[in-house]
C-alpha cells in the first residue's frame, strides 16, 4: 500500500478546518496516551464542520493504529530505483495481467473512457499497483487508521481533513465504523484517501458508491479524478506529455509516477 498525497489533500484539510464555527483544533500526540482526550476535544470541532450524530459515534468509536504508526514511519519502497521498484512491485505481472483484463473489461472500459476521457491503461496500471486488482485492499480499520494519523502530530492538518471527510461519508452511510482499509486510511480497490472519496467518487455502475466491491465505481472514481487533474482526451501520458501532469496528481512519488507511465504504455500497447 502506498501513502498518496493527493493534491487536493491539504485543501481538503483547510477548507473543514476553516468552517464557520470551528471549534480550536484538538491538540495532537505522539503517544496513544492522549487519544481518547483528543477524541473528546475533535468531536466538538467535527460537530462544528458539520457532522452528523453518525459520524461522531463513529469517530468516538476508534481505536489508536499502533500498525498506522509502524507503516507511516518504515515507507522504504520510493526511495528504490525505477528497476527495483518495478521488480518490488510486480511490474511484469501487472502488465499481464492487466492486459487481459482489458479485454475481460472492454465494455465498462470504454464507458469510462467516453465519459471522462482516461484510456484503460493508466487506470488498470494504478489499480494493479494499489491493490493487485482488488485482491487486496488493506486490513485495517480505516477510521481509526485516519483518526490515528489525525492524532499524530508528524501530519496532524493533512489528516484531519480526511478524518472530517470520512466521518462525513459515515453519515451519508458510504463509510461505517466497520469499513477496512489501508494502514493510512486508504479505501477500495485503488485506494482513495478520504477527501478524494468526497470530492471525486463515483457511482458508476448505479448501485451505490462503494470503492471497494465495486470495481466499476474504483475504475470511474479514478478516472474522474485524472479527469479533475488535467487529463486530455487523446493526449500522451509519458513524462513530458500533457497527461503525465495527471498521473502526478495522483502520488506525488516520482517513482512511482514513472512505472504508471510504464506499465500503462504496455497495457495500452503503445
């Protein structure tokens, strides 16, 4: 799983954390000593950015990821070379796996292709790379993880949006106390930080927004968030090419941003 800096990460954070009436910001820690005073004084502040009683059984309800904590601090696989990278990640079987399913998938494929312009390529390369195509998904409890890093002092104001906007999706009843994701609070199968979830997810295929069973609505979210990044219909998305941009929003690692391009060339057959 990969911690992703989405570049609407912080604005997310800053718009919940400016709305009228906020309450003062809960104090953060480095130790799960102060969880459960932080829980009390965040309660207050997320009922004045607008959530719900659900959201706020739900916040009220985590429990410090002492796991978030180990995989935040031990994120070693960016600083590899492009080759060790791909060979860690598993770049050959993406590619062929991800051909196959471009076909497997051609019909869905194209749908999300005529409505947001996105070709399969880069959106079968970044669901291999995330989830190994849905396989899977993460094993933590995703609002506590968000909650724990919300906590942390290290990214307090980064995650405290996403915290807001995954108890605000509770109250929609998109998310629950139950849900299971990525040690850094990622969900589904390409795994959506909360805040991109709010601003960018998708119910493609009609039957409710759901990232993680629902391969439709991960494909079309994704696609729709390169779309709100500056995708071209048409247009290349190797390094230098207009598109690439796009791929950048998405994580911000240059790494990774090059076996995306990779990958996806050769899943395209470009």
């Amino acid at each position: 799983m990969t911690i992703r800096r989405h570049a609407m990460a912080t604005a997310v954070a800053c718009a919940f954390l400016m709305a009228p009436g906020a309450a003062f910001a809960a104090k953060c820690g480095n130790t799960s000593s102060g969880f459960d005073a932080w829980k009390r004084q965040m309660a207050g502040e997320a009922q004045s950015a607008g959530v719900g009683q659900r959201g706020i059984a739900a916040l009220m309800a985590t429990r410090y990821a002492n796991d978030t904590i180990r995989a935040d601090r031990g994120q070693k696989s960016f600083k590899y070379s492009l080759k060790k990278f791909m060979q860690v990640r598993g770049a050959n079987t993406i590619v062929a796996k991800g051909k196959r399913l471009k076909k497997s998938k051609a019909s869905l494929l194209k749908q999300i292709e005529a409505r947001y312009g996105v070709p399969p390529g880069p959106l079968i390369a970044i669901w291999g790379m995330e989830t190994a195509f849905g396989g899977f998904q993460g094993n933590s409890n995703l609002l506590s993880a968000t909650a724990t890093l919300a906590y942390d002092c290290r990214r307090s104001d980064f995650f405290t949006g996403h915290l807001l906007a995954a108890l605000k999706l509770v109250d929609r009843g998109v998310l629950s106390s139950s849900t299971v994701g990525a040690k850094h609070g990622e969900w589904g199968q390409t795994q959506f930080l909360p805040g991109s979830v709010a601003r960018y997810g998708v119910d493609f295929d009609g039957g409710g927004l759901n990232l993680s069973r629902s391969s439709a609505d991960a494909l079309a979210s994704t696609a729709n968030f390169l779309r709100a990044h500056g995708w071209r219909p048409g247009a290349g998305y190797q390094p230098g090419q207009p598109n690439y941009r796009a791929i950048q929003g998405w994580n911000a690692a240059g790494v990774y941003q090059q076996a995306i391009a990779i990958m996806a060339s050769q899943i395209d057959g470009r």
